[in-house]
C-alpha cells in the first residue's frame, strides 16, 4: 500500500546498497539490457498532456482500489458468518495472502518481459473473476476459490509504474497520494458497507466492484497501450529498434520448438519452480494452524502432521532451488546483500504480521463486545485507513522539502509500538472508547510515517531495470507477515475461544457454544445484558488480549531495523544507484562491478 546514497562510509554503501550478484549467462544480460531500454523509451515517451492523462488513470485506479479495501474487508466478514464458517474467516485470508504474495513477483516479472499495459490487463482479468466468483458462491470453498483468484492484484503494478516515470526526490509524495483516497473511503466506504448489509446482501457488495474497477481502469490502460506503442515508433523511427530477446512473436516464422523455449525462458524469468515451492511451503505451514485446531488430539492427527512435515520439506527445497539452481532467483542474491532492500522487507513482514494479528478478528469483538451501531462500528475499522493516508501523504511531503526520512521513519515505527501497547489497556470491552480510537489513531500514523520511506529506500538502493523486482520482493515479505499474523490469530482463536465459551457459558450445550463460536450473527441476536452476550463478551475480550500482547512485543523488531535502515539523499534521479556503481560486460557475458564511486557518494 510501499536516493543518492549517504551512509558512514563509502565501504559501507559499496558492501551493502551497491552489491549486485553474477549474472548467470550471456542471455541474462541481454534481457537486462533490453528491458532497460524498453522502460527508458516507454518513459521518454510520455508527452506533457499524455503524463496528465497518466497520473489521472492512476488517481482513478486508486480510488477503486481504495474503495475496495475499505469495504471488502467488512464484507468477508458477513460472507463467512452467513456461510456458517466465521471461524475459518483467518483460514480465508491466510490462503489470500499467500496468493498476493506469490502473485507479486510474477506480476511485476510479467511486467518486464512483456509490459506495464499488458500486465495491468492480465491482472484486473483476474480481479473480475474472482470477485464473480465470490459474489456467487454457494458455499465457503468457493469464496475461498474465488478470493484467491481474486488475490491476483493490481496494487505492486501502482507502485512500479509510478517508480518508472518519477524522481526520488517526487517519488515518496506521489506514492502517498495513492493512498489519499482513503481519506474520502473512510466516510464513504463505510456508509456504502452499511447500506449493503442492511439494505442488499455481502454478494452484491463484491458484485459491484466488477464493474466499477473495470470502468475505473480503462483510461490507464488505454494511456499505457499508447505510451507503449508510440516508444516503439520513437525507437524505430531513430533506427535504434529495441531488442525483443525471447520473444516469442519476434518473427513469423518461429518454429514451435523455439516458441516452446520462450516460454521456458520466461518461466525461468519468472522462476515457477521456485514460486511453487515458496507458495506450497507457506501453505501447508500457515493453513494448518487456523484449521479449527481445537484440542491437542488434533495436532496429533495425520493429515495436520503431514501439512507440516510437508511444508518444512518444501521450505527447505525452496532454499536450495534458489541459492543454487535457479536462474533468476524469486529472491535475488542481490535483494538479501542489499541493506535497505533487507531492512524495508522486513520491516514490512512485521509491519504486516502484528496488523494481522490484531485486525483479524477486530471487526468481530467490536460488534459483539462494543454497544455500538453496525455504521459506528465500520466507522471505527476504518479509523487507521484514514490515519494511515493522512500521514502517509504528510510523509510524503516530508521526503519532498527535507529530502531525508530516517528519523521519521523511526518515529512512525515508535507511534505504531505505543499505539499497540495502548491497545492492551483500551482493546477490551470495558475499555475507554476514546482510547480505544486513539489506538486506532496512532497505528495509522506510525505506518503512515515509514512505509512509504522504507520502500523508496528500497527502490533508490537498485538500477532502473531492477525496481519492478525489488518492488515486488518488500511487498511479497510484507504480505507473508500478513499471513503469518493471520495464521497466528487464527491458531489462537480456535483454540482459545471454545474453551473460553465453556468456561463462561458452562450451561450451554456443545451444540450450542458452536453455533455461537462459528457465526457472530447468532451471537448478534442476543442483547447486551444477556447472559449468554455477555458470556461471549468475556470469552472475545480473553483472547483478544493475547493476540495484542503478543502483536506489542514483536512491533519491537522494526525498530531495530529502522535504526540500522541506510539514508539516501532523495534528488532528482530515477535511483540512486546508476550515479554511484558503473557495471561493465566481460568477453565471457559476465557482469564485472566498477570500482568507480560518485564523488557524491
């Protein structure tokens, strides 16, 4: 949602921001190259009117999107109480998240080999049918099938295509503004979730969102195809064509087998082995903790025991692939010896985690424990959105005037620390609204002041032709803490929660403290006062304790993160890296690193 380099010494910026890996062959250079040249001219093609007509797609696609998000979320909410399966809501988004990760690097590795258009296209393909999907699904296999197909997103192409056409010093405050939406959706979104629920049904409120994002990106794509298409007239017109390495539409008279091996070529670009494996790892790892694991017999049963042994198995299969076999590796060498590519990444997986961890089932106990109205409540979920695009615009201008963020980049990342410990006080339901709300307050502001920072920092750290893939490699380490934290929510609200509901409810039978634990619409038709409400009320406020606790103490990783996070000066530059590190091409294809450093640096 995501620099000319100053550090302590001129060894530290060439050992850690500038360590680039060999690249394996001749070829790989080659597509490098043609990549390279192929963004430039897509870049130098934009007129003054046509980059107006660009920014104005983008604030279109960004509002949907936003809009989206600030209704959805609710949504999955009522789908999976009304199908009877509330408390696989974190198994959904576990899966989902999952899918968005894996998806982030193919979609921006598709974005290079073909384009950002054809890209774009290809993603809000998937975006339609699976919200078609949702909003018919008879049952919760479907709404988990068509989420993930769903999880295909559009958001990573955002930040790349905004990387491609600014400045650092612009960068930091263009990307904020993606998120300004937001401000107008906290209002907006909520009222549109109200009038849904209570007027219509969860089914038409994802039903909409296939056509009005559609209808929403259709200036971008149209303004991409023709940027596009008017570089390649540029490049030919020059008489300098730009290379089309493996393409497999290169010439008319390609033969299947070498068609066959573009597409290989593009799969080992992609690195399908490795995504595969990654994605079979976190799966089997993370599902089997929300899977209603119950009771201690159930970790003991065969098919859980096989789901991890299985996703260990891959996990370490994963490792191996891609430090020594693959080509293009989904993690490059170059991304893990890269300081502030490794901080901004982890600093987004934690970021991410404790979020999931205390957001999962928020929504849930403040309907159930908080006396408020269905409208207040949303009003409420959407308070760190709000927040979080303040400041992330505010972040944003900073970077622009100061042309630094490492200091705030370390007081967002203490905001966010203070508001979860607040939380502990205030995140039950006897706690002070007021309170309650300022927690929300304040783990908007702290995000709001270093996401966007810790992925320009990211970004200044590579060349041109790598952002779209170090882009993607931040965003896809923060959507598996996502994944993580729900995984982990999840596994404690299936374990804590029926035993709370029979240690506050012991006259109920097992049938009904099930019915109560699977759909909060069932709890929802008791008032507060009840007995069994109350009872339920106590049973939520146990257990969200411990998700907090948990959350506060692991919010104090990015700290230490941000601290050892490297500055770089935001100027005028695409990065900061092509001014500091020169690279030269061998007999042998094989890239050599300058010794040369800016005198700036």
């Amino acid at each position: 949602m995501d620099h000319q380099g100053k550090e302590n010494s001129s060894a530290t910026v060439c050992a850690s921001a500038l360590d680039t890996e060999r690249a394996p062959s001749l070829a790989t250079d080659k597509d490098g190259q043609a990549s390279a040249k192929k963004l430039e001219a897509t870049r130098n093609a934009f007129t003054h009117r046509s980059r107006w007509s660009l920014f104005i797609g983008l604030g279109l696609v960004a509002y949907a999107n936003s809009l989206d998000i600030s209704t959805t979320d609710t949504f999955l909410t009522f789908a999976t109480s009304s199908l009877g399966a509330h408390s696989l809501l974190s198994a959904v988004t576990v899966a989902q998240l999952i899918v968005v990760a894996v998806g982030q690097p193919v979609i921006a590795k598709v974005a290079d080999v073909s384009s950002r258009g054809i890209a774009l296209f290809a993603a809000l393909f998937f975006y339609v049918i699976g919200y078609v999907i949702i909003a018919t699904a008879p049952n919760i296999g479907a709404l988990a099938g068509g989420t993930l197909i769903n999880a295909i997103n559009f958001a990573v192409l955002l930040q790349i295509i905004i990387a491609d056409i600014t400045s650092l010093k612009w960068r930091g405050f263009v990307s904020s503004l993606t998120a300004a939406p937001t401000i107008i959706n906290s209002f907006v979104g909520s009222n549109v979730t109200t009038a849904v629920i209570e007027h219509s049904s969860w089914r038409w409120g994802y039903g909409m969102f296939a056509i009005i994002t559609p209808a929403a990106t259709i200036p971008l794509l149209l303004t991409l195809f023709w940027a596009e298409r008017r570089a390649k007239k540029l490049v030919r017109q020059n008489e300098d064509v730009i290379p089309q390495a493996h393409s497999s539409t290169s010439s008319p008279k390609t033969s299947w087998l070498e068609r066959w091996k573009d597409v290989v070529h593009v799969g080992q670009q992609i690195d399908v082995i490795g995504l595969v494996l990654f994605g079979a790892a976190i799966s089997l790892i993370l599902l089997p903790l929300t899977l209603n694991q119950t009771s201690a017999e159930r970790w003991r049963s065969g098919d859980i025991i096989t789901m991890l042994v299985l996703g260990v198995v891959c996990l370490i299969a994963f490792a191996w692939w891609d430090i020594r076999k693959a080509s293009w590796p989904l993690i490059p060498k170059r991304c893990i010896t890269n300081r502030s590519v490794v901080c901004a990444a982890l600093i987004g997986f934690f970021d991410f985690l404790t979020l999931s961890l205390t957001s999962t089932y928020l929504y849930s106990f403040i309907l159930i424990a908080k006396p408020w109205s269905l409208i207040d409540a949303t009003y409420f979920m959407k308070t760190r959105l709000l927040s979080l695009s303040v400041f992330l615009v505010l972040a944003g201008l900073f970077m622009r005037v100061v042309r630094r963020y490492k200091l705030m980049m370390i007081a967002g990342v203490v905001i966010r620390l203070v508001g979860l410990g607040m939380m502990i006080r205030f995140g039950k339901s006897n706690g002070s609204d007021v309170g309650l709300v300022w927690t929300q307050i304040l783990q908007g502001m702290g995000p709001g002041l270093f996401a966007t920072s810790s992925q320009v920092a990211a970004q200044a750290s590579v060349s041109h032709k790598n952002v779209a893939m170090v882009t993607a490699v931040v965003l896809l380490l923060g959507n598996v803490g996502g994944a993580v934290g729900s995984a982990m929510a999840g596994a404690i609200w299936s374990n804590t929660i029926p035993a709370n509901l029979e240690k506050y409810l012991p006259n109920l039978s097992d049938a009904e403290r099930e019915r109560l634990y699977a759909s909060i619409t069932s709890v929802m038709k008791y008032p507060r006062g009840n007995p069994i409400r109350e009872g339920v009320i106590l049973a939520y406020d146990d257990t969200m304790k411990q998700l907090i606790i948990i959350a506060t103490v692991l919010s104090a990783v990015p700290l230490f993160l941000a601290i050892v996070m490297p500055e770089w000066e935001l100027d005028d530059q695409q990065n900061a890296v092509e001014n500091v590190q020169a690279e030269v091409t061998d007999h042998e294809g094989e890239l050599e690193k300058s010794s040369v450093v800016d005198s700036k640096a």
